[in-house]
C-alpha cells in the first residue's frame, strides 16, 4: 500500500504508543489486555479523527479550500478535531452540531468539545435531530459558496475514501509496533460509528493479510446496517488504493448489543468502565465512543468471549474532552449517580 501517493499533511503525533493494561487485565481476570493510544494523537486533546483529517485537511488545501465545514453531535470529537486542524492551517470552520441527545443541560450543550470548537475559532449552528445532516451541510456550504467562499466539505466523522486512509496507516503502525515488540495479537476491539476508523483497519489488515480478527463495538445503528454501512467504505477505500476486493464481508464484524438507549447516552457499562480505566490504569474514556466500546469489551471478557491466554488490543479512539459535558452522570467525587437520564 502506496500511501503516499495520496496528499497527506502532517497533523498527529505518531506513531502512537502501544501499552499493557495490566491491573484492568488483573481485575478482569481474562485476556492479557494492551492498548493503542489514539488518545495521544495530539491535536486539541487527540483523538481518532486527527488520523483521518491529516488526508481530508490535505485533499482541502489541494482544492484550493478557504473554509472546511464538517458536521457531527453536540459533543462531536470529530467536530473538534476538524476546527483545531483548520486553526493550525489558518482556513475557516463552519460546524453543524446535531442534537442527538435533546438534553438541555448548559455543560452537554456549552462545555467540553462545544467550548474547544468555539476556542478554535469554529461557527456552529445546531439542528435537529433525524435529518440527513450531510444533505443539510451541502445545502449550507452552497449557500456560503454564493457568497465567495471556497468549502470544502467533511461528511460526519470525517468518513469517507479519504479519510479512511488514515486508519490504512494505522493498521501499518499498529502492525509494524506488534511485530517489533514481538507481540501476537489475538483480537483488536474499538468503536464504530461513522464507520471510517473499521473500514480503515479492516482495509490495511486485509490488505496486508495481518489474520487479526477486528471487532467493531457498535454506538449507534443497529448491527446489519454498522456491517453494511463499513463494508461499503471499506471496499470503496480498497478501490481507493488499488486493491478492489481485498476486504470480503466476513472482515467486517460489528457487535452492536451496548448502544443502550441510544447515541451519546451513557450505559451502566460504560461508566463502570471509565471508573475501572480511570482507577486501575489512570486513562480516560470518553462516554459517547470509548467507554462504550469498553464496556462492551469487559461485558464479553466475562462472558467468556475473550479468555486468558488470549491477547487482545483496545484501539482507544480519544474524546476525554466530552466528559465536561457529562458531569450529571457522577457526583462530586467522581463516582457514578446510578441515573444516566441526567448525563447527556
């Protein structure tokens, strides 16, 4: 895989580490547990979406972009990502935040990846939940487009061909970091939304013929449609490099069983595993992507799923900055209230 023949501008800090997580892996007595820190990537707190924009912010600038517009939640990581990279390469940003959640709490709705878009000098506008928000973002780039501006447009989560290079390179590093440390790798388990961060990685292993079962914990659609939507990225990013086929639909595997009551609505699970990732390895989980991802990872170690023996590696995909927005979920010492129908 040629990568570089693709425009690509320096953004994250990589390659990120690879650790052992050995007091979670006590505590859960299962598989020996390492993680991927793309929490570390470095712009605006890090995060997964750093990887893929270091594509699309390049694809922008070839095009002769002057504004970048993107469009995600309320606490979108994505969101602030895209406004921190635009900041470093002087282009406006125009966010369209969707409340997915419809809680009206001033931090969810003010503080955490809200504040960082607006520190970065980003413009938001909210909209209402249901609608096809990338049609709505094309209808308003079109419109600043009548006025002189030259947009370039990010889909949610920056998950296109495009930005789904930027976990084709991860699946590179991450390989290439195993294979230097000596370290068989069982499993790989991380959360899937948008779909790019799966396709990516299911995409480079393919390509490289890694035979490292991926498995996506689902955050918001049902299992079929997280397959479908993913297999379809993944053989278009193939496509993209040169390699159409590579990936067959028995890559794509999603889990989507601890979404709960919906997107960016905390579980049970998902708070028991920021307090256990906090406590037992000093790391934060965001409660929208991360924990939940998580959570559905503890749940399948104590059900058997994942065993000692076995060696399985987190893909941390960042977003700890959302936990401002979702301080109603634990109370002053950090622990969880027991109620999630306060912490969105």
């Amino acid at each position: 895989m040629h990568l570089a023949r693709f425009p690509r501008i320096s953004l994250a800090h990589l390659p990120t580490p690879i650790e052992p997580l050995p007091r979670l892996s006590a505590a859960l007595g299962g598989p020996e547990i390492w993680i991927k820190r793309d929490d570390c990537t470095g712009l605006s707190t890090g995060g997964n979406k750093t990887r893929k924009l270091e594509f699309l912010m390049a694809e922008a600038l070839a095009e002769g972009a002057d504004m970048v517009m993107t469009q995600g939640a309320t606490q979108s990581n994505h969101a602030r990502q895209t406004a921190a990279a635009a900041a470093r390469l002087g282009l406006g940003c125009h966010i369209l935040l969707e409340d997915r959640t419809g809680s009206k709490a001033h931090n969810y709705n003010h503080n955490g990846n809200v504040l960082l878009d607006h520190l970065h000098g980003a413009t938001t506008e909210m909209c209402p939940s249901g609608g096809d928000m990338n049609a709505v973002m094309e209808k308003v780039a079109a419109e600043r487009r009548k006025t002189g501006a030259s947009v370039y447009t990010i889909p949610g989560g920056g998950s296109n061909p495009t930005g789904a290079l930027g976990y084709v390179n991860a699946a590179l590093e991450m390989l290439g970091q195993v294979n230097e440390a000596g370290l068989a790798i069982d499993h790989i388990v991380h959360a899937t939304g948008s779909a790019g961060t799966q396709a990516g990685l299911a995409t480079g292993l393919a390509a490289m013929n890694a035979n490292i079962p991926l498995l996506g914990i689902g955050v918001r659609a049902p299992q079929a449609k997280q397959e479908e939507n993913v297999f379809a990225l993944a053989a278009a990013t193939a496509e993209k490099l040169g390699c159409p086929g590579a990936v067959t639909r028995g890559d794509v595997v999603a889990n989507c069983d601890y979404v709960g009551d919906g997107y960016g609505i905390p579980t049970p699970g998902c708070l028991e595993a920021i307090a256990l990732f906090a406590e037992c390895e000093g790391i934060l989980l965001d409660p929208v992507y991360s924990a939940k991802a998580a959570a559905g990872l503890i749940d399948m170690i104590r059900g058997g799923d994942f065993t000692a023996g076995q060696r399985v590696m987190f893909l941390h995909t960042g977003g700890a900055a959302a936990l401002f927005g979702y301080d109603g979920a634990f109370d002053m010492t950090g622990k969880w209230t027991g109620s999630t129908a306060e912490a969105a």
